[in-house]
C-alpha cells in the first residue's frame, strides 16, 4: 500500500443500477485497483438526500456492494465500506459546510436538477449533498477520483473546498483530481440518446439495468432509437448510433474509429445484436455471481466490517487535524 497513490470513488444505493453507472464508474474501478490504494464506498448518507423506503435502501446497499465485488473489485486489495459505517464522513462535512457558499451550492447542475424534480420540498441535504462528497474524498487524501461526466462540477467544488481550507488554515488536504474515462464517460438514454442514461428515467427502454436479463438487454437494444442515415458511424448528426458506438468502445476497449471500419457497410440490425451481445456477455456473469453473493449475508459482512475498520483509522487522522487547526479543544 505504501507510496501507492489513493483513489477514492462511490455509488448511492439509491435505485437500480444502470449500464451508465457500470460503464462510467465501476468498469474503471476495475482496472484502477492494480496500481492505486482504493476506497470505494457505498454511499448511503447520500441516497437519502432524497426519500428511501428503509427496507429498499437496506437491500440496495448489500446489493451495490455485491455488484461491486462481483465486477471484480478484490475485497483482498480494496477497501470496500458503507458511508454510514464511518461517522467522520458527516463530521467532517459539517465542518467543511460552514467553509461553503450558498451561492456556489445553489449553482450544482445535479442539485438544479434535482430539486426542480421535488416541487416546494427541496431538503437541504440535497443542497449540502456536493459538501459531504467532498468530505468523503478529502479525509482520504485522494489523488484520484473515477467518475462519470457529470460528476466532473462536483469534483471542482471538492477541489476548490480542499484549497480553501489549506488557505485558511495551513495544507491540511490533498487536492485530487477528476479521472473521466474516455469511452463510457456518458452512456446515454436509449431512448431520448441526448439525454444521460439514468435509473430515474420514466421509460424503462431508456435504460438498461446491470441485473436486466439477457432477451430484455436484447430487446431494449433492438428498439434503441437511431436514425436513416444507415451508417454506423460516430458522428453528433447520430446520437443513437454514436450511443452504441461509445456502449461497444467501453466493454471491447476497441476505439470508435475500430468499429465505424469493422461496421462499414454493414446494417443497424447486425451492429445493434453485436452490441447486445457484448453487453449480455459482459453482465452475465456479473449477475450470476451477484445473486450468489446477496445471501451470503455473513461474507458481505466481513466485507464491510474490515472495510469500515481500515477507513475509519485513515478517516480519522484527517478529522483530527481539521479539528484543531480550526481551534477545537482536543479530547485527549
Ligand atoms: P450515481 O448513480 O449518480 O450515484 O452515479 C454513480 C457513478 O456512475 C458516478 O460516477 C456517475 O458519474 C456514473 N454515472 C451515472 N450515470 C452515468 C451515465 N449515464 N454514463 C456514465 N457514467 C454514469
Ligand atoms: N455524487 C456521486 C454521484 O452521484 C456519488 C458520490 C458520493 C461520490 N461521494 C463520492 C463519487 C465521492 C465519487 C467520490 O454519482
């Protein structure tokens, strides 16, 4: 572990997991975990900046974290924890909001977003919520975080809270940088292909879920909106196909250039079933091993508990330091 650089990432077990999610987040999880220490969190202290029945959220989360596992994040290697197991997490976003702007906040396009959905009861968690994300990849000293693209605005509010704390009081923080991978940066709706592919999404053939059985992959890949251009090619004139085009590119690790030649003169039926099958290719196994992991109840335990042990020690130095250097009395 030591001299490793650290990277820090998360997922709300707030809904169904998309292809989005997989592609944009967890994939590259993957890859990372061979040359960085990792953390890589379940979020549920953010899941519930919006309303979460208890025994969903509860299910959700044993569920991301066997997705996680089962995508090939080695608990061996990684640590792997629930947010709500490491109380330094919501301390040291409290401290990290009274250096925060309401301005800035008001401004988050996911916050906009959001609280234009929840009509005259916005929570103010929901306004906090990029502050406790902060919190999560300060106290790690982080140098790199692996997310989509619409997370890159929140990742420069982290940064921005990073330095002001080290201005105001001395370097106290590691400021991490953003890592967006190339290909699944944004998966987009099947549907409405200039649109992010999202779980909250009103029409299920939007999306696809990392759990969708295969004849459903391949049906909501079949009815994906393209054009009548005819060309299977990565342009912006064709949202649809350029969609596809960037689903293969993720899981084949081919880039678009490679497809559009390998699909040159070849129809939309048999690209759309070669993308359907590479996405039941990639999830199959996945699934298998996620419905097997589910009820091992005492394994994910073992998990989460060693998990929390290590993030909390690593937590905590950090928490320290930002409480005395804003002036509170040590304890002991
Ligand atoms: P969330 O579901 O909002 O907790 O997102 C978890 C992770 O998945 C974040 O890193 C997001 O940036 C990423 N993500 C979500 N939707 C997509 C998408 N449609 N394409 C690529 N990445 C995504
Ligand atoms: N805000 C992220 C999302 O909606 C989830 C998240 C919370 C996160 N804390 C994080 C991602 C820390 C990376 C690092 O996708």
């Amino acid at each position: 572990m030591e001299g490793k650089k650290v990277i820090f990432s998360g997922i709300q077990p707030s809904g169904d997991l998309t292809l989005g999610n997989y592609l944009g987040a967890i994939k590259n999880w993957v890859r990372l975990q061979e040359q960085y220490d990792c953390y890589f969190c379940v979020v549920d202290l953010h899941a519930i900046t919006v309303r979460q029945e208890p025994k969903d959220l509860r299910r959700r989360t044993l569920e991301l974290l066997s997705i996680y596992i089962a995508s090939g994040i080695d608990p061996e290697k990684n640590t792997m924890f629930i947010q709500s197991h490491v109380p330094q997490h919501s301390e040291a976003a409290w401290l990290l909001n009274c250096n925060t702007y309401m301005g800035e906040l008001s401004r988050m396009t996911q916050f906009k977003d959001k609280s234009a959905k929840s009509g005259n009861s916005i929570a103010a968690g929901l306004l906090n919520y990029p502050v406790l994300m902060a919190a999560d990849i300060l106290l790690y000293q982080a140098d790199l975080v692996p997310v989509g693209r619409d997370q890159k605005q929140h990742l420069e509010l982290t940064r921005d809270l990073g330095e002001r704390f080290n201005n105001l009081y001395s370097p106290t923080f590691k400021i991490p940088e953003a890592y967006i991978p190339k290909a699944g940066a944004k998966i987009m709706d099947l549907q409405e292909p200039t649109k992010k592919m999202s779980k909250s999404s009103e029409n299920a053939n939007g999306f696809i879920l990392i759990m969708d059985p295969p004849n459903v992959i391949r049906k909501k890949i079949s009815r994906a909106v393209t054009d009548t251009i005819g060309v299977v090619k990565y342009s912006d004139e064709q949202p649809g196909i350029k969609n596809l085009i960037n689903i293969l590119s993720a899981i084949k690790s081919i880039s678009p250039e490679q497809i559009e030649e390998q699909y040159d003169g070849i129809g939309y039926a048999k690209f759309k079933s070669d993308v359907a099958d590479a996405i039941v290719e990639e999830l199959e196994p996945i699934q298998s091993k996620v419905k097997q992991l589910v009820s091992d109840k005492k394994y994910l335990a073992e998990v989460y508990k060693q998990g929390a042990e290590k993030a909390k020690y690593v937590a905590n130095k950090t928490l320290r330091k930002m409480k005395k250097k804003i002036g509170f009395i040590p304890e002991n």
